[in-house]
C-alpha cells in the first residue's frame, strides 16, 4: 500500500475506534477498544487511543499519514493545564452539576439554568481550577496529535455557548467569566489546527507533513460517515430513541422543540429528536421476537390504528407537548398487527419530524440514510418508505471514526 492517509478517530461513551482511510476514502485499516474499569477517567481514553493506534500501526505505514481528526462525545469537558495535563473533570455529557455552592453561583448570576449543560460543567471545573484551560474531549485528544490544547471546533463548542456566526462565546459565557478560560481558537470542523507534532503524532511516526484538523462532535461525525453531504440530505437513527438531522442552507432554531443547528460542509445541520424510538418497542418485545413478529408481514395495507408509541407522557420533538399521552390503543389480538401499528407510529412521527423542520425553513427532506438497529429491520424500512416518499440509501458507514477520517481527508485536500 503507498499513498497518502487519514487517520479519523472517534472517543465515544464506552470505547475508542480509529479508522484510516485514503484518498479515495476507501478504509485501509480499523481498530477500536473499550474503555477499562474507569471510563471517566483522561488516562483511560489516552490509554485506549495509544493501544488502538498500537493495533493499527501492525495494520498500515502510520507514517504515511498526513491528515487526523478526532470526534468526541458532544459535552464531556476537563480543566487542563497550559501544557495539557488534567487538573480537574471531566464531567461527563450527562452529568448535572450537583455541587451546591456552584448552584448559587451560578443563580446569583441568572444562570441556573446551565446546571445540566456544557456551559454549567464549563463554569464548575472553571471555580475548581481558575487557572486552567476547560476543555472538550476532543479538543484534549486533538491536542495529543497537535500539542496545542487551546483549540476547538465549532461542534463541539456549541453546547458550550459559541455562537458559529458570530465567531464569539455567548453572553452566558462571559457573564459567568468562562470567556478567557475556553479555547480561544475555535475552527469549522475540516479546517487545520496545524502540524501534528504532539506527543502521539511523535510515537507513532506519523508523516513530517501531517496536520492535525479541526474535528467534531461523535453525533455530526456519524452524519458524515453514512454517505450525506448535500443540502436536503437526511439522517435517521432508530436507536433507543428517534432521531433526525437534516442538512440545511438556513439555521434552524427551535430551543422549545429541542432543535439547534451544527455548522458542517459550509451549510447547517439540523437536528432534532423524539422522545419515541425503539425504548417503546423494547417494552413490549425482545429483538427475537420483533424479528419474527415482522417476518411475512407486507408494510400494504396499512392498519390504520394511528398510534403515537411513547414510553410515558411528553413529547418535544416533533410536537412540543409535555403532557401528550402515549396513544396505543385500540391493541389487536395479534402481536404481528400489533407490531405493525406502533411502526407504522414511528414512521408518522418521523415524516412529521422532517415536516417540522421544513416549516421551520429546512429544504424538504430529498434522501434519507438510516442507522441504528432499526435500520435492519425490513418490515420498518417498507413501512418507513411508504410514509416518507424519499429514496432511503444504505449508509456507507456506521461508524463515526469514518466520519473523522472524511473531515482529516477533507483538510487536506
């Protein structure tokens, strides 16, 4: 094998993979490991990356490669010092701030609201270690390869209060005194951070040439992993709850609905998820039985029995109704019927998901690529198809590691 190489490397919430692909995006190598006893922990995600890297170079030429990015979980933060080490955190993406004096400081300045968010853990480490840098995830693995820990990308610091059309840190960030201590440079992902000449580039001979790029969160890294990439492209994930991103001209903005826009490829990705999904489905059978149950069924004709499965009351997206009852009645006798009617359900909410963010200015949904477990099942795709009149294309990955390496090739090209 010659040629030139990228490294993508996606952190996520229980493991590590990296995926090197080359220039004409075909994977020339993989390797992935689980986080160990603690996965909350820096050493453990540099650990994991050192031995999946250790894995890849007996794979590929490592110094062949001229381009990494990295995609981290969307939230998780640390307090680092200038030269990188971890002085507090992380906090991780779904940890609330529970700290009572931190609490009030955060209501005394209006804030209270930011107690679950990346802005409230930002505001944390920051009263714990004033001095530090805060940091996302991504940013902290990114500067592994670059040496630099001051950057992040636009992705990744939205949660945290960066504004990607203006270029600045929200009026929350400075009035919590945040602006001075997060990263300062903040770039579109697929843009360069500059030479890899950190401490992993330098381990495992990466290329003299190669330069370390902006990367992205996991979820918009799995967006571009499956192949979208045009205005109107649409990504469906039926995992334990449905979730849709929809890549737009205009910026979409629905914080009531829980929607907000990521800046990738030069357009905006729109994104938005509903509280039903697979959670509802696993509460009424096992993947054994939904396999069997949908087997010989024909998504024509439809049962009519206009359900909207939810595990428990609310929904946000695409109706913002907190108190809207799950509707699963009448139940046929027939478990197969049964099934049929809650994923016919899922398909009317899926239709009426991208149909909301067209109102909201999103073009009509052209294409969609499906992942998730879901995407597997025949039955749903039939009955998805029929309600959302539009191609749906199998994903060309679904892994967000390839998403990464896509964004590495991408700036450098």
């Amino acid at each position: 094998m010659s040629g030139r190489l990228h490294l993508g490397v996606d952190i996520g919430t229980s493991g590590v993979r990296a995926i090197v692909i080359d220039d004409a995006r075909d994977v020339q190598g993989e390797a992935a490991m689980r986080f160990g006893a603690d996965p909350k922990s820096p050493s453990t995600w540099l650990s994991a990356l050192t031995d999946v890297l250790l894995t890849l170079s007996a794979e590929v030429d490592l110094s062949q490669t001229v381009s990494v990015a990295v995609d981290g979980t969307s939230g998780t933060m640390l307090a680092v010092g200038a030269d990188g080490a971890p002085v507090a955190g992380p906090l991780m993406y779904d940890e609330a701030i529970g700290d009572a004096e931190t609490l009030a400081a955060l209501e005394a300045r209006q804030c209270g609201h930011l107690a679950g968010m990346a802005t409230g853990r930002a505001f944390h480490l920051a009263r714990r270690a004033p001095h530090a840098l805060i940091v996302h995830q991504a940013d902290w693995l990114s500067g592994q390869f670059s040496g630099q820990f001051g950057i992040s990308d636009d992705n990744n610091a939205l949660k945290t209060g960066f504004d990607p059309q203006s270029r600045r840190w929200s009026g929350e960030v400075e009035a919590l005194g945040l602006s001075a201590m997060l990263p300062q440079t903040v770039l579109e992902p697929g843009t360069p951070i500059g030479p890899a000449i950190g401490p992993l580039s330098k381990t495992f001979g990466l290329s003299a040439d190669a330069t370390v790029i902006a990367g992205t969160t996991d979820g918009c890294a799995a967006f571009l992993a499956s192949g979208a990439g045009r205005e109107g492209d649409g990504v469906t994930s039926l995992g334990s709850t449905l979730t849709l991103k929809l890549l737009s001209a205009r910026r979409i903005e629905d914080r009531a609905s829980g929607i907000y826009s990521h800046r990738l490829l030069g357009l905006w990705l729109a994104g938005g998820a509903s509280n039903s999904g697979g959670r509802v489905l696993a509460q009424h059978f096992s993947t054994d039985e939904m396999e069997a149950l949908s087997q010989g069924q024909s998504a024509a004709p439809p049962t009519d029995l206009d359900y909207y499965p939810l595990v428990a009351p609310g929904e946000r997206f695409p109706v913002n109704d907190p108190q809207l009852q799950p509707r699963l009645e009448p139940r046929p006798d027939d478990d197969a019927l049964f099934l049929k009617a809650m994923l016919e359900g899922l398909a009317q909410i899926e239709a009426s998901g991208y149909r909301r963010l067209a109102e909201l200015g999103a073009p009509p949904v052209s294409r969609i690529f499906t992942v998730g477990g879901g995407a597997a099942n025949p039955l749903w795709t039939d009955i998805r198809a029929m309600a959302l009149g539009v191609d749906l294309e199998q994903p060309i990955s679904a892994e967000a590691a390839f998403g990464a390496a896509l964004l590495a090739r991408m700036g450098v090209s």
